[in-house]
C-alpha cells in the first residue's frame, strides 16, 4: 500500500469511528453537559480506543465535559505496572490507579481449574463503583463494543435460554451509577485496525492465567463463518436488537397479553397481521425501515 492510501484508510477509519461512536452517544443520551466520565482502561485495545475516541469528542462537543481514566491494578502476576501511568502522562490525560490484590482473593476462594471471572469481575465492579463515587464520576464508560454485544446475546440465547445482550446504557443495581458503552456499534475489526494504526501499548490479557471463554470464541466463529457465507447477516442481527416487538414474542412481563382485547385500547405494534399469508418479515412493509436502518449503518461504516 503507497503512503498515500495509507493515510487515506486510516483517516476514513478515524472518521468512522468518531462516526459510530458519536451515534451512539446520541442514540442513547450517553454524556451530557458537566459529566464527569471516568473511562475504565484494561489496557487492551478496546479501552484504549475508547479513551482516545472521547478526548476527540469532548474536544469536538459543543458542551463540556472530563475525563478521567481508571485502572485497577488486580495485582496479576507480571502485570507491568508502569505502562499505563507512563502513557497516560505522555498524553495528559487525568487518570487514577487503583491497587487492589484481587488476584489473590480470586485464587485463594476459586478452586484449581473452575473459572475464575465470574468472582473476579463482581470484585472488580464493586472496586470501580467505590472508585466513581471518590472520583466523584457521573457516568463510566467501558469499552465494548459491537462483536462482544452479539456474543453475549447468542451466549444468552444458546447457553442461557434468554433474549438479552449487553445494554449500552446501564443503572447499576442500587441506582446510583451510570454505565455507558460508547463502543457498541463499532466493530471489533475496526479496533484491532485502530490499535495497531496507533501503536497503543497492549497490555496481554492473558495475565491472570484464566482459560478465554470456549463458548465465546465458539460464537465468535460462528459469526465469523456467517459473515464470509451471508454478508450483512451480522449487521441484520445487530439491527434487530434495536427493533424489538414485544407483542410478537412471549414474555408475559413484557407485553400484557392477559387484558388484551378487554379494553380493545391496545392496538398490536405492528398491526393485525394473523389472517395473512405466512411470509418472512423481510416482506413486511416496516421491513423496509429496517433495511433502510441496516444500511444506513452499512453505509457509516464503509464511508
Ligand atoms: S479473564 Fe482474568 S482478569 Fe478477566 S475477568 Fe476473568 S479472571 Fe478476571
């Protein structure tokens, strides 16, 4: 590739995930004038990104708000310690360390072999939250995005006989914390291009010696295999996740389908559709929308 298309590529990359990330943004009213968004940084490529990304944005908005960036140092064996503070300070970036040996506690309690991170991240959330509130934060943003959203809502969906994926707005359970997601319509491939465009300092994930989940990577090849076979199929999932039609599915707390028709107030979504031929929804007339909205996130990310 000439250094011409280079720098072209990584502009057009740039700008697309300013893009998708301000939609988000907006979408789901993620930052708003005064916050104080305290930005979770593993140190792997997603964190970084999103960091990065919010700087420009906070630059760029047309209303104020900080930053500050957290890491909580879980005290992993051969963690490197100075690579976070050393980047941080070289970009001025308003940060915080948090030390505290959860790798120890997670060890200590979770016998040889058994997965070790659904007790290590419950400790790690309660650590963050604690940190928000002294940081005085109004809103933490972390760094998944898209691909993991999907993952989840197929791990759900296969493992867990649910339909739920991973909001990309979130009140904590006791009310008092704001979780945003400023990633979720950025693709993963994108911020493995971003990374390396950047040269950020990855830090290996691998740290704490726990196995990657099989079942995610099993769903991540699936999608994988659907998008070399089905081009836009993922892009069509993804969309649906942000159409839902409660009165076509069957959870009761959900949709009252126990008074439907007493009062005949509550006119079906979608409108009255049984005595029609069966059909795919792609042939229904609001299918047009959502193909409209599919491709307009298409278009965002090959713009
Ligand atoms: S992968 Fe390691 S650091 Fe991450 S949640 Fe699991 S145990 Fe914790």
């Amino acid at each position: 590739m000439t250094p011409e298309k280079l720098a072209f590529e990584r502009n057009k990359l740039h700008k697309r995930l300013l893009r998708l990330s301000g939609k988000a943004i907006a979408d789901f009213s993620m930052i708003e004038p005064g916050d104080k968004v305290m930005v979770c940084l593993s140190g792997g490529k997603d964190s970084y990104a999103l960091l990065d990304l919010l700087r420009t944005h906070r630059e760029r908005a047309p209303f104020a708000f900080s930053i500050v960036a957290v890491n909580l140092d879980q005290k992993q064996p051969g963690f490197p310690e100075h690579i976070l503070p050393d980047y941080l300070r070289s970009q001025g970036v308003d940060f915080h360390i948090e030390t505290q040996d959860t790798y120890s506690i997670v060890t200590r309690l979770i016998p040889e072999g058994k997965t070790l991170c659904s007790l290590c991240s419950r400790l790690r959330r309660g650590i963050l939250y604690r940190v928000a509130d002294e940081l005085g934060a109004t809103k933490i943003a972390l760094g998944h995005h898209r691909d993991d959203i999907l993952e989840t809502f197929f791990l759900n969906l296969f493992y867990g006989g649910q339909m739920k994926g991973m909001p990309p707005k979130l009140i904590s359970d006791d009310g008092k914390h704001i979780v945003i997601r400023p990633l979720a319509y950025v693709e993963e491939s994108d911020l493995h291009a971003y990374a390396q465009w950047r040269d950020f300092p990855i830090i290996p994930c691998n740290l704490c010696g726990s196995q990657a989940n099989l079942k995610r990577r099993e769903v991540k090849q699936l999608m994988r295999d659907w998008e070399k076979r089905f081009p836009g199929r993922v892009d069509h999932i993804f969309a649906a996740l942000g159409r839902v039609t409660p009165s076509h599915l069957m959870d009761a707390r959900h949709y009252d389908f126990r008074t439907l028709g007493q009062g005949l107030a509550d006119p079906q979504v979608e409108g009255d559709r049984l005595f029609d031929p069966d059909a795919l929804a792609s042939d229904a007339p609001e299918a047009q929308v959502q193909r409209i909205d599919v491709r307009s996130l298409q278009r965002q990310r090959s713009a």
